[in-house]
C-alpha cells in the first residue's frame, strides 16, 4: 500500500510540473508573438488583398450602368438584323 502512495504522489508531482511546463511554453510563445514580426506579412499581404477586391468591386459598380447600355444596344442591334 505504501507504493502506491508513493506512485499516487509522484503522479502528483508529475502532473504539476507538467503543468508549470505547458505554462512557461505558453508563455514563450506570447512572448515569441510579441516580440518577432514574422506575421505581420501575412497580415499586409491580407489586407492588400481586401483592398483589390473592394476596389474591384467599386469599379464593377460603377461601369454597371454602361455595361447595361452596351448588351441592351448588341441585343437591339441583333433583334433588327433578324427580324
């Protein structure tokens, strides 16, 4: 009986150590996030890309009404040819 106190606490010990070990891991990883800028190029390129397609966007917005006259003048130009 004794021994398996004995392994009842050291499992105890284990366990807490294991414990103080994933926290200072978690604690070099923020510190890592913090002080290195290696995401940060990701975060640029993303928002260049937001950008691109919100200006595409905008662009296709504003040409919407000269498309429309363009196809509606084809398609009236292509209904007389035939009739």
């Amino acid at each position: 009986m004794a021994s398996q106190v004995q392994t009842a606490s050291s499992t105890k010990m284990t366990i807490r150590k294991g414990r103080g070990t994933a926290l200072k891991n978690y604690r070099q990883i923020f510190k890592n996030l913090l002080i290195k800028d290696s995401g940060q190029d990701l975060i640029e390129y993303a928002l260049v890309a937001a950008l691109v397609g919100l200006g595409s966007v905008a662009a296709i917005s504003g040409l919407d009404n000269s498309l429309k006259n363009t196809y509606n003048g084809v398609g009236s130009a292509l209904t007389n040819a035939t009739a």
